[in-house]
C-alpha cells in the first residue's frame, strides 16, 4: 500500500467549484457523470452539497469497459435509492439516445409549469459536471453533434466553463473537472490512478502496478491469469510484489543481470486493463465494501 495520502487539489478546480456554485441558478438539472468502473471513488462527495438538492441525472459512463452485471447492479441501486442512472459509452453510443428523454421525465413538473405560464419555448439547461478525464468533453461532443469541447486523454483539459446546444432538447453548461482536496480513504486514490482519473504520477509507477494486479487476481481471477498466463493455484500465494514479477518474467520482460523490469510490467498491467485487453472489469459495486466480486 502506498505509504503516503494521496492528496490532488490544483487551483483551478478551486475555481470550478466557485464556477458551480455561481451558475446553479442558471440551470434546471445537473447531469453528473461518472466512470462506471469506479462509480463511488469518481463521483465527488462535494458536489452534492454544492448543488443544494437540484435534480440530478447521473451517467455511468465507459460502460463498454465495465463488468456490465456490475453496471446493471449499479443502475438498480441507484433506482432503490430514489435516484436516477442511466449507463452510457461515448465511444460506443450506448444510451447516448435516452439521455433527453430521461432529462424530461425528471423535469416533467417544470415543463409542466412552463406550459402553464405559456413558456412554451423556453429550453432546458443543464449543468455536467465530473471529475477530470471521466469523458465529459466527449459527452459534450457527442450531445451536440459536433466538436464543441477540447478532448485530450488526461486530466484536467477543460478549465473555463461552455455553454452548447444539443440535440437532445436541452442546453448544456460544461463545466472543468474537479476533484476534492482529500481522498476519504486509501482505495479511492487507487482506483481513480487506476483508471487515469489523475495523474500516474501520483502514485509510483510500480506500486500502482502492483495494487492493481493484485485487486485483479482477487476480483476476476479466471480473466486475469489467462491474460496472463498465470497459474492461479502458484500466484494466489504471491504478494503484489512477486505477482508483479511474475507476470513481467511471462512476458519476457528482462533487463540486465536477468532481472524483471518492473515499471514496464506495471505499466503494461495498466494500459492493458484500460485498454480492456483482460476484460470488462468494474473495481466497485454496490454491495456494503464498495468492491466488486467477480
């Protein structure tokens, strides 16, 4: 386990948070996006308070790279809590199309309302808001049918607010990604160095490699060990550290002196599970640990 909090708080999302709390009066619902991998440790514990109960949608979004029974669970949950999810996949298109109809029906008695003061024209804003890199700016695309927001595969790209026009019968107040000024625990700061939430650096290269090989072999052991060739009954008894080695020594990855070359191991661990090559895999559910079970 690292051996130091993981703490991520630059100016400007200082500034987003001013920006959110400024703008709400502006805007009808929120829309809150999150990785659907990781749904508790992407969704940011602030922003509730700061949107003081305005309606919310929200969108679990690269549900093409998650478990989708853990996704479905998350959806559910979210239902028996009285809130609305829908899951969705910028690349993909998944659910991209039950996004306004979804807005109107949480708004169904503020159109109500408008019609009965003749508002007939009168569009609905919505406010996206999200931590950096969770697919925000694609989403943005996507909505309005061409390219409207700067999108970049790191953290952190759009910093000023956008207002665009969707197809999906409402406005949209884009909003920079944001993060809080402490992670509560250990395994949110994980998960989101995990999936490229925040910067890799972070977290050491190795040890974030190491943390994740291990939650794989625990959570999806089948998927993990034929990826890489591993022999579940031998690695169940290794820590991080010699798992690590021993999937860097599969994949022929030595340097001199016969030794493993653990950074490129790590990092192969990393993109490979980012880039879905060992599967879909959600790192959460909904269940009383926060931790999916495969």
């Amino acid at each position: 386990m690292p051996s130091k909090q993981i703490q991520w708080f630059p100016g400007h999302m200082a500034k987003t948070r001013r920006l959110i709390s400024e703008n709400l009066k502006n805007v009808d619902i929120i829309i809150e996006i999150l990785d659907a991998r990781i749904p508790r440790s992407s969704k940011n514990p602030e922003i509730s308070t700061w949107t003081k109960g305005k309606p919310t949608l929200t969108l679990l979004n690269k549900a093409s790279l998650a478990d989708p029974a853990i996704t479905a669970k998350w959806v559910w949950w979210y239902k028996k809590s009285g809130a609305d999810a829908l899951p969705i996949d910028c690349i993909t298109g998944e659910g991209l199309s039950k996004i306004g109809p979804q807005v109107r029906e949480i708004l169904a008695d503020k159109i109500s309302r408008f019609q009965e003061k003749g508002m007939t024209g009168r569009k609905l804003r919505a406010m996206i808001v999200g931590i950096p890199n969770v697919g925000k700016s694609s989403l943005v695309n996507k909505l309005c049918g061409q390219k409207k927001a700067r999108v970049e595969d790191r953290p952190g790209v759009t910093l000023n607010k956008q207002w665009v026009t969707t197809t999906a019968g409402f406005d949209l107040l884009d909003m920079p990604g944001v993060l809080w000024p402490k992670f509560e625990d250990q395994l949110t700061g994980e998960n989101l160095a995990a999936t490229g939430a925040i910067k890799d650096a972070i977290l050491d290269t190795d040890e974030l490699g190491m943390i994740l090989s291990a939650r794989l072999l625990s959570l999806y052991p089948e998927k993990f060990c034929t990826r890489y060739k591993l022999d579940y009954e031998r690695v169940c008894q290794l820590d991080s550290y010699d798992l690590l080695e021993e999937i860097g020594r599969k994949r022929g990855f030595l340097i001199s002196g016969g030794e493993i070359n653990l950074e490129r191991t790590a990092l192969t661990v990393l993109d490979e599970f980012r880039g879905v090559k060992i599967g879909r895999i959600s790192l959460e559910s909904p269940a009383e640990n926060s931790v999916a079970h495969a």
